[in-house]
C-alpha cells in the first residue's frame, strides 16, 4: 500500500442464521419444513412477504431443507420419508 493510502472499510455483512434455522440445520433436520410466525403475516396470495421473519427462514432453510408454505385451505400430503407429495 503507498504511503498515505487508506485501506478500504467498506465490508459486506451477512446476516447469521436465525436461531430457528439453526435449530433447523443442526439439531432437528427434517426433511421438509412449514413455517409460520404468530405475530406477523407471512404470505400473500400464497407467496411469502420479502422482508418478514418467515421469508428470512426461508431464505437461510432453504439451503438445507425442503421448504412448504402453509396455504389456508390446502391440503397437503406427506410421504414416509417426510417429504412433501404434490407440494411446488
């Protein structure tokens, strides 16, 4: 670095995983999950809401489970395995 030059402070920051999505990875591993948060709506027209704490679930869940939307009246089907018949 030359005399007088600065080194950069700008740093990208990832957000940890949510004590949920640990829980999730490490110590339950299921094989597929349905989330829902009781202080807040987290879908609209059957797609979660950017910015809310289940669509930050998601996003970290994703990585190493099968993540399931809870729909209000839709039925959904499990295999033995825990995985998810019909689901998108």
């Amino acid at each position: 670095m030359a005399v007088g030059a600065q080194a950069s402070t700008e740093t990208v920051k990832v957000p940890p995983l949510g004590k949920a999505a640990i829980t999730v990875q490490h110590l339950v591993r299921p094989a597929t999950v349905m989330p829902s948060h009781v202080n807040e709506q987290a879908t609209v027209g059957g797609v979660e809401r950017a910015g809310t704490r289940v669509d930050r679930f998601i996003r970290q869940a994703r990585a190493f489970t099968e993540v399931v939307l809870p729909l209000g009246d839709v039925t959904r089907h499990f295999d033995g395995g825990g995985r998810c018949i019909g689901c998108r």
